[in-house]
C-alpha cells in the first residue's frame, strides 16, 4: 500500500546559533520535550547545562555495571584488570551508541514518540507497565538467542520507558526514596493508580509549580497514596483536575488544573518540578543500574558482557569459495586462523567470535559460528574443496550471510577465484555493511595458465565463454566503501598474502590512510605518526611502478627494494606488504607512487586511540535534541557530525579541533571544526554547511598534551545522496502470523521514478520487489512491506530486513536496516513460587554460636522452568539439595514423618552433593546443575527443586533471588522471629523460620 504526500522544503538544516538566539527559537516554534532530555545537545537547547539525559543516566548506569562486572570476574580470576574506562574497546563504546540511539529513538519515531504507553505518560501506567516488561522479556529472548544487536535495541527501549516514569509520575513527590520495583517485578507490591475522575492536581500560575498535587498524591498525607502521571498536549485529551506534564509548549498546561508535574530538566521553562528533577534522575539510575545487574544475573556474565562487546577481540570472519578449484585458499585460511588463535590464547579479555560461511553453486551455508577457538579449527579441518568450478558462484549470498550474522565493526574476509552470480543482491550487502561498519576485503584468485588436478571444469568452461574482463567490479565496489581492499594474486601465493588478515583484526588497530587512485602519473600522500602508535603495516596493491617513503627527517625508501633504513618489503603477487621498522619517527610520512592501473593504499597503526561517529539533524517536533541520521546523509544541506573519541588514558590528554573530510583519493573536500558539548568533553560536534555531493571518508585532527599532532581515519566511504527512507516502526514477530513494518522514502531532489527492493535472512516476505514508483519534487511517499513468520520459527530467534532504494535516472540510493525479534505468542508471566518446610532450632538468648535454618521447595509454575539462584542477602548458607526419597512425601515432594510433621533429613538424602551458595556470590545456573546431576537439561527444572539455609542466630533474616527462563523474579525472604521467655531471662530462646514470597 502506498500513498504519497507533498512536503515543503528540504527540513533537515539546522543553524549554530547563540544562546539568546536559541531561546527565541524555543520560546516560539520548538515543541517541548517529554522525558528526561533525550541526549546531550537537548541541553543546549534548553540551556539547560547541568540536567541529567537519557544518554547520561544510561551511558553511565552502563559503565558502572560493566565495571562492577569486570572487577567481579578479575577477583574470581585471581588476577587485577584495570578498571578504568579506556581498554573496554572500540566495540563496547559503539555497543553502548547502539543502546543510547534506541533511547533516544522513542522520542524522535513518528510512531512512539507521542505514544504515552512509551512515556508514562496520560495515567497509562499499567499498559505502560505492561510495555516495559515486553521489552525486558525481549531483551532476554535476544541475549539468549545470541542477537545481541536485537538486544541492545530493545534494551534501549527499556531504558527510556523506565527513565521516564520517574520523571512523569509524582513518584519522588510521594516521598519514595528508592526505585518501584513492582515496574518489572510483578510480584513486587503495586501502588494504586488515581482513577479517571479521580482529581490529581491543584491550579498553579507560574512557571515553577510547588505543592500543586492534592494531598493523596503527595507525601503529605499519611494515607493510601495515589501515583499519577502527567497528561501532554491533546492526545489523549486531559480530564479536568488532572495534572499536566507541564513546561512552555505543553498545549495542555492550560487547561485545568493548570501548571505541570515533570521533572524532566533543571529549566523551570519546561519543567515545573524542575527542582526535583535531581532526586528523579537519580531514582532512574538506580533502576537502571538493577536492570542491568538483574540482567547480568540472568545470562550470565560472560554474555553480558558479550552483549556489550567488553574487550572482546574482533570477529574473525570467513567465507569461502569451496568450490573444487579452492585447495590452496582454503589450507591458506586454516593456517592464518590457526595462526591468529595462537596468538589470542595469552591475550586478556574474551577471544571473540569465530564464524565461517562456506558457498559454492547454488549452495550458501550453513553458517558455522563459535566462540571456541578449538571448534573452530576443527570445521577448518573437515571443509573441503569439492564440485561446482563454474563462473560465477553465490559469493554476495555468502557475505549477506556472514554480515547479518557479525557483530558491528567486523572485518570479513572472502577467499574465492570467481565472479558474483548474484549481482542483485548489491544494495542489499551494502547496506548491510554500511549499517554495521564491517570492512569487507576480497581475496581474489584466478585460475593459472597451466593445468591443475581439481581445476579443469572451470579452466575448461573458460574456454568456452568470454568472461567479461569487469566481472569483479562489485567486489572492487564493496571493499572500497567498506575501507576494505580487494586483492588479486595466485595460488601460489596466498599464503603469503593471508597475512592481511592477521594484520587487519590485530586488537587496537586503528587507520592511518586509505586512498586508491587511478592516475597514471606520480601521487603523493601522507599519513601522521603520534607515540600513542606503537606499530605500522602498510598494504598496496597493484602494478607499482614507482613508489617512494620519506620520514618526517627527510630520510628516503624506495618501496620496491626490499631493504632499506625505514622499513621491512614483503612482495607477493598483488600485494606489497611493508612493516616500517622501530622505533619509528613521529610527524608527517610521505608516499609518493606511480602505478600502471589501479593502486590502493591501506596503512594501519597500533594504538588504543580512536573514534566513532555519526551525522545529525536537530530535532523539531516533540523532543530537542540531535536526531542521529540513518542510512547515508543528504547531500548539499547542512548537517551536524557527532563523534566520541576513545582509547584515552585518564592520565592523557588530548584536544580535537577538526574533522578533515576526504574524497576516495585521499584529497580534501571539506574542513569542519569541532566543539565540546560540555566542560567534560562527553562528545565533540561540528556543523557541516553543505555535506558534499561525493562520497567521503572522515579523518579526525587533534593536538596531544605536548602539543604533538594526532590524526584517526575511519575508512569508510559515506555515500552521500538525495533520497531518504525512513522505518515508523519495528514490530514484534508472532509465529505463525504476519505483521507489517511501515516506511516512508522522502525525494529530496526532482520528481522522479525510484525502486524499492526488500530483503531479509529468513524468506519470510511476501514480496522483495523490486517495486518502481514516483515520488514528487521534495516529496514523500509511504509503504509497507509485510512479512509472515513461520509457525515454527522459535522465540527470540532474529530477523533482518534490509529495505534499499535507489532512483532510476541517477546513482541516488538509500537502505534501512530493521533488526525483528521472534516472541512467544503466550509470554511467560509468572514468577516462580517458594515453598517452606518449617525446621525450628533452638537458640539461646545470645546469639553466638546457635543456629537457625530453614528448608525451601522451589517451583515454576510457567513454561519456562528454573532458570537460577541467588542469595543475595544474609550471613548463612543456601545449599541446593537433591529431591527427597519417596517414603512420606507431601503434595511438594517434602519427607514427613508418619505422624505427617515435616522432618529434618537427618539421613543426608536431601543433601546428597548439593552446591552451597553465599551472599556475594553470583547467581548459580539450576540448568547446569540439573544438567551435570543426569536429569537431561532443563527436563527437570519444571520440578521442585529444593533449597536449605543454615545460619547463625545473630543473622536472622535472609533473601534468595529465584529467577526462571523468562527472566520473572521471586524475592523469597527468610526471618527467624524470637520466641521469648517472660520470666527467666536465661530460658533458651527459639527461633521459627518464616517465609515471605514476594
């Protein structure tokens, strides 16, 4: 379905204005934000300067926790890590941007962000319950599931709904001084809700409101309080009596009773409880902080911190042509990825993600993926080089494969002597590698002139057909706008040439150059040296003809003789590999060459310091703030750049002037300087007047504390353009049903035709185009695409749907990536139960050296069985025990004595080899307990598990945590009360055990 609308204007510019201009701007046409800000320039709209955001309450609730995580794991380990912010890695920043843009993503989406469901907003506080813990079930599915990218998503959405309640509700003005657990804990206890003809607020006539809550939905009165939360403009309309959200440009601030409640800014224009919104924010980091740790408790630590790419190595990613014709590249790749797993084995952090995609004609896959290096090497071992050996063979099918399977930031390398057979999949593995930010490098090939046992099929059918002599230009095309290289040499030879791989996932890689050209005259560029670079490798390829090296000093290197005083030549067929030798001179290196052909340049450093980026507009509709650009930016308009230097040493310092905007041969196009968003220098901004109309890369330009030069790289090619498609909204799959993902593709040029193709990695579109149709001059048109998830697809399996379009009559072309999510039709609810067995112990009137203790029977009542325990407060001991003997049982499984009393195991049947748990330790996995006991996995786990906690008279209350598959909590709370004697103060004293499940 499609229908088109005519829009004025290009609307994506935004002028860097003064302070005094800026609230002019506000005052008269910018719509007022909901929520905490949503990200750091929202501070500066507002001129709000020290107001806590979204992305600061989630950045830092992030940090915290990976940290406290880290420091756990370092103590188990028997070994110190640095805690500091600087070596978590490249990943981990981009990871915690993925989060921060899903954030703040609910309050720039047409199709949430005036939605009070996402906002707690209009008194909607059950169904916005109800949708914050479908994110959290989400957000679990997907960590499960390994599609930590859906996971972030989602989590991001949390985050925001989470946040905002304290913000929008009279929580903090109730007096509560710690997070409502009851949001994601149904079993927690639930504060009433004022009803719709319920009054909630008092009249208030200036711009700060104080005490304008009636007494029920404040801390002023002592009886059954009353949450509420603020109603916003017309939609849905507010009852009179009720309160606002309240600020400057809240439509219903003026309708009774007038005035506002958020605390949503220090700005008292657009928060009239900004006084409060201290005490707001930090309730919201609190809660945040639990999600996190109640997520990491859940998974486990090792996948929370894979969720967040903590030090993690880079991917290695392989796929590869096994077709009979590929010996020598398949034995090249399994000796360089033996090589690189050596290497890890003595590296601290984790050894990140192994994954190989194996084509051929027609088959694609299976994807192999590990995070063991052994199982890894073993697949290597057993892949053959067998059948096919026609041109041309899936090669895109492949790496679409390999790129929806990657993490982020991924290098991915393709062995293979043969053209794409798949051209029209194109667009889409651009996309998808522009999306990501994956580096796709070929290595390419062809067949020798003399004849090779297993190559004769394809040698011979080459006789028989012209092969076009441009057959790899879409492999040229890839590589170099993912700031990869495309390397034609031999079998002989690949071996040697392999060595790109382990140059490119080195941990702490960052660029230096990446140019190509096409000249055949002398060029000349330069590439800057600063000490934090420790090493540098440099790539060519191609015919070299002359090629020159010069020091900052002036000393000079022919590059095609293999010694010489600055550096080490290795030269294979199609590659020059050069390492410049240590120590190495800071400041400004020169290449000059000439080549016959293409030449590329790629020079590669190791060092911590780095940067990510990305393009913004400001946003003008409900929310200030920077709204991060999808897909490539719009060429010939003004537009911000926002970039996050990382890598650090908090003892360093370093200072950013400008980005350096550079065409495909290294010339530059555009200067754009850089300033601070705040005194701390969270992130560094620049506004471009007009992004240029050819591709480019970004090179970043800073001084170190010694007033030395710096200059980073990010390779890859932006494609700036004139059409735009924008996704309004991400919908859950149901198996078995069919939903549909809405868009709107904006022209921002001419009228004219364009094509809309689909893709996605699990066939479950009815239709992927591609579909031509007009859009007008600066107009806009909107559709679906719809989508049906098979009944037996499983939950939190991942879907990736890639829509791209591009114009008829020019290289115009766009993508958008949607990241799905499959969800249980009927998601599990219910937390588990705890039962008691109740044990009294005596104990005397002193507590040293008595004892209490207890004995629990644990059930899930829900699908999704025990998941883990913990004890997370209490002086004893929780130990896990085995199921009672059969002899006089009750209706739980509990051993009592023919009299029908529970009794004690004095016989050690319970016990058996149980495994104890105490306060401090991490949540224990009842799967792999149950698993190593012979019970097969999580068979037993929909069976009552029991539990005993012995503990010192002088600890007499204790809790345990119980969580089951779906993520749901029970918090079952242990308290011994003293029975006394009223006269002889030396009688003993009992202690009964007593159970309170919440």
């Amino acid at each position: 379905m499609w229908r088109s609308r005519r829009r004025g204007g290009a609307g994506t510019g935004a002028l860097w204005l003064p302070r005094g201009v800026l609230m002019v701007c506000l005052l008269i046409g910018l719509p007022c934000c909901r929520g905490f800000l949503p990200n750091f320039w929202s501070r500066v709209l507002t001129l709000s300067w020290d107001s806590h955001t979204h992305q600061y309450i989630t950045e830092q609730a992030i940090l915290n926790v990976t940290v406290e995580t880290l420091a756990s794991t370092s103590t188990q380990r028997h070994h110190r890590a640095p805690l500091d912010k600087t070596g978590l890695g490249r990943a981990f920043w981009r990871a915690v941007g993925e989060v921060v843009r899903s954030n703040a993503a609910m309050d720039f989406l047409s199709s949430t962000r005036s939605d009070p469901v996402y906002h707690f907003d209009s008194e909607d506080v059950e169904g916005a319950t109800m949708m914050l813990r479908q994110f959290w079930a989400q957000t679990l599915l997907s960590v499960r599931a390994k599609d930590y990218q859906g996971a972030r998503h989602s989590l991001g959405q949390l985050f925001h709904s989470l946040q905002d309640f304290y913000s929008h509700s009279n929580w903090v003005e109730l007096g509560q001084d710690s997070a409502y657990l009851h949001l994601l804990q149904p079993s927690e206890p639930a504060f009433p809700v004022a009803n719709k003809d319920t009054p909630t607020c008092m009249e208030c006539f200036s711009v700060t409101c104080r005490d304008n809550l009636l007494p029920r939905l404040s801390q002023a009165n002592q009886q059954t309080l009353l949450l509420t939360t603020g109603y916003f403009s017309t939609d849905p309309p507010k009852p009179e009596g009720k309160c606002s959200h309240g600020g400057i440009l809240d439509s219903s601030r003026h309708k009774g009773a007038k005035g506002g409640i958020n605390k949503d800014s220090t700005s008292p224009l657009f928060s009239p409880h900004h006084y409060l919104h201290a005490e707001a924010a930090m309730l919201a980091t609190e809660a945040s902080l639990g999600v996190l740790r109640d997520l990491r408790d859940n998974v486990g630590q090792s996948s929370f911190l894979r969720l967040f790419g903590v030090r993690q190595s880079p991917a290695l990613v392989f796929v590869m042509d096994t077709t009979g014709s590929m010996f020598e590249e398949i034995t090249a790749a399994r000796l360089r990825a033996l090589s690189i797993i050596k290497s890890r084995a003595n590296t601290p952090g984790q050894l990140g993600t192994f994954l190989l995609v194996p084509f051929h004609d027609p088959g694609v896959g299976p994807v192999f993926e590990t995070e063991d290096p052994d199982k890894f090497m073993l697949y290597m071992e057993d892949l053959m080089a067998l059948g096919g050996g026609d041109e041309p063979e899936m090669c895109l099918s492949a790496i679409q494969l390999a790129l929806t399977h990657s993490p982020p930031l991924s290098e991915i390398f393709v062995f293979t002597d043969a053209s794409p057979k798949d051209a029209h999949l194109y667009n889409a593995v651009k996309a998808l590698t522009l999306e990501k930010q994956c580096k796709v490098t070929f290595l390419v090939t062809e067949d020798p002139s003399h004849t090779v046992k297993g190559r004769e099929r394809r040698k011979r059918r080459r006789k028989r057909e012209t092969l076009s002599p441009d057959r790899f230009s879409l492999y040229s095309s890839l590589s170099s706008i993912s700031g990869g290289m495309t390397v034609f040499t031999t079998n002989s030879d690949i071996q040697r040439v392999s060595a790109i791989v382990e140059d490119n996932i080195a941990v702490d890689k960052v660029t230096l150059l990446h140019v190509e050209s096409d000249s055949s005259s002398v060029s000349s560029y330069s590439f800057r040296m600063d000490s934090a670079v420790k090493t540098v490798t440099l790539h060519l390829t191609g015919k070299l003809k002359q090629c020159i090296l010069s020091s900052p000093s002036g000393s000079r290197q022919s590059l095609l003789s293999e010694q010489g005083p600055l550096a080490k030549l290795e030269h294979f067929a199609g590659l020059y590999r050069i390492s410049l030798l240590t120590p190495i001179e800071p400041g400004l290196w020169d290449i000059s060459a000439r080549a016959d052909g293409h030449l590329s340049f790629n020079v590669i450093g190791g060092s911590n310091l780095d940067f990510l980026y990305y393009f913004a507009t400001i946003a003008n509709d409900t929310h200030p703030g920077l709204a991060r650009v999808d897909g490539s930016p719009i060429a010939g308009v003004p537009m911000f750049i926002v970039l996050i230097v990382i890598g650090l040493a908090p003892n360093e310092q370093a200072s950013f002037s400008h980005v350096t905007l550079l065409g495909a041969n290294g010339k530059s196009l555009q200067q754009v300087s850089l300033n601070s968003s705040s005194a701390s220098g969270e992130e560094l901004v620049g506004r471009m007047d007009s992004v240029p109309m050819t591709p480019f890369c970004v090179r970043l330009s800073g001084q170190d504390g010694s007033g030395n030069s710096l200059e980073r790289l990010s390779s890859e090619m932006i494609q700036p353009t004139h059409v735009q498609i924008q996704v309004l909204s991400v919908p859950r799959l149901v198996p078995g049903h069919s939903t549909m993902v809405q868009f709107d593709v904006h022209n921002h040029g001419p009228a004219r035709l364009f094509n809309l193709s689909a893709n996605d990695d699990r066939q479950y579109l009815h239709q992927r185009g591609p579909h031509s149709f007009p859009v007008a001059e600066r107009g806009t048109l909107r559709g679906q695409v719809d989508l049906h998830t098979a009944a037996e697809a499983e939950a939190g399996e991942a879907v990736t749907l890639t829509l791209t379009v591009r114009a008829l009559d020019s290289p115009d072309s766009n993508y958008a990536v949607v990241h799905l999510t499959v969800v249980p039709p009927d998601p599990d609810t219910s937390p588990p139960s705890c039962s008691t067995m109740r044990l009294e112990e005596s104990c005397p009137l002193h507590c040293q050296g008595s004892h209490w203790s207890a004995s629990l029977a644990v059930t899930d009542r829900g699908r999704s069985g025990l998941a883990s325990l913990q004890l997370s407060q209490g002086g004893g001991t929780l130990t896990l025990l085995r199921s009672p003997a059969p002899r006089h049982r009750d209706s739980l499984g509990a051993p009592r004595s023919s009299s029908g009393e529970l009794q004690d195991d004095k016989d050690g049947l319970l016990h058996g080899d149980g495994h104890s748990l105490e306060q401090g330790d991490p949540p224990f996995s009842v799967t792999e307990w149950v698993g190593r006991r012979g019970r097969g996995g999580g068979e037993g786990l929909s069976q009552p598990l029991w539990v005993r906690y012995n503990s010192s008279c002088c600890s007499p209350q204790a809790e345990i945590l119980v969580w089951d598959g779906a993520g749901n909590v029970r918090r079952c709370r242990l308290t011994s009360n003293q029975k006394r004697g009223l006269k002889d103060k030396n009688t003993e004293t009992k202690y009964e055990p007593k159970l309170m499940c919440h």
